[in-house]
C-alpha cells in the first residue's frame, strides 16, 4: 500500500509539473500578446487559442495532486462539529460520490479524445492546435484522480472503523507540516519576572 502510494506521488508530482509548464506558457503567451498589440500593433498569432488549450491540461492535471495533499476547497460548517466517525462517515460518502462522478466523465471524455484524435481535430484560428492532446489531459486527470481518491477510501474507512483522528501533520504533508512541526517544537513559555514592589522596611541607601 505504501509503494502503491509513493508511485501514484510521483506520477501527480511528475503530471504538475507539466501543470507547471503550461501555466508558464499560458502567462507568457498572454504577456506578449498584450505587449506586442500595445506598443508595436502586432498582437502574437494563436495566443488565445494556445491559452484555451492548455486550460485542460491546468485544471485536470492539477486535480490527483491536490487532493492527495488535501487542498481542495471545502466548507466545513457541519463538518467542522462532528467526531472522528463523523468526519469520516462524510468523507467516504464524499469520495464515492466523487469517483462515481469522474468515473462517467472518465468514459465520456475517453471516447471524445479517440474520435479527436482519429479526426485530427483542431480549434479553428490563426493557428491550427491539436486538440485531441488537451482531451487526453482531461483522461489522464480523471484516472488520476480517481486512483488517488481510492487510496483515500481507504483511509477514510480505517478511520470509520477504528474512529482514529488521522494526524493533521501528515494529512496535510509537505510544508503545512513541516510548519505544524515547527510550531509544535517552539517554546511559547512566558519567561517569569520578579515585579514584586521593593520592600518598604528595607533600609534606603544614600
């Protein structure tokens, strides 16, 4: 279960850093679009149908990777109440609803990206982008995501069972826990002064 873990960490943390580079491309080809139509009349050729393919590859790719560090956006008002059990209960309910969700979009998004590709689709413009590579994108973030949300299924279904809080350090992992750490190590006593008022038998040097 721990390899399987460290594999599917590596692979999210392989798939962002594509993320990474597509984020970078896609502020860069806005940058100089701007500039070139701003001061010298020459917008860049393609800038937004690159950006709005790469789009996919930002959002989809990104997915497995936050939910394995537990970033997900989230409200918490009932949540927040509940036990161990509780919160777990909602989790396993969370997660199979979410991988009963991502299963259908794995199959229907499989099924555009082979007719894309088999097609050589590509979004009209200046320049002609592929867009079956963006699609497959969306196949990879899917299996991802599902991959890494079973892995907390069972997770959250040890912690139903034994109705053990998991550790907030390493549930959250990289710097939010080396910063749990680093606050659990400081030493946040008070150091005592003696403010006691002198006493007034005392005698008075002069």
């Amino acid at each position: 279960m721990r390899m399987l873990e460290k594999g599917i960490g590596r692979l999210n943390n392989a798939v962002m850093s594509l993320v990474a580079i597509a984020i970078l491309l896609s502020m860069l080809a806005g940058a100089f679009d701007v500039i070139g139509g701003q001061f010298f009349n020459r917008p860049l050729p393609g800038a937004v149908e690159g950006a709005t393919n790469l789009l996919p590859v930002i959002i989809f790719g990104s997915l497995a990777y936050v939910q394995q560090r537990r970033e997900h956006i989230r409200v918490e008002l009932l949540y927040a109440r509940l036990g161990a059990r509780g919160r777990a209960a909602l989790d396993v309910l969370n997660v199979v609803l979410l991988v009963s969700f991502l299963v259908l979009l794995l199959r229907g998004a499989w099924r555009e990206a082979l007719r894309s590709f088999l097609l050589q689709e590509s979004a009209p413009g200046i320049i002609d982008f592929p867009m079956w590579p963006a699609k497959f994108v969306i196949v990879l973030g899917a299996a991802l995501m599902i991959v890494q949300l079973l892995l907390d299924l069972v997770t959250h279904s040890r912690q139903l069972v034994t109705g053990q809080q998991a550790d907030e350090a390493d549930e959250l992992g990289g710097v939010s826990g080396l910063l749990g750490e680093v606050k659990a190590g400081t030493d946040l006593t008070v150091p005592e002064h003696d403010d006691a008022p002198p006493d007034d038998d005392g005698e008075d040097s002069h």
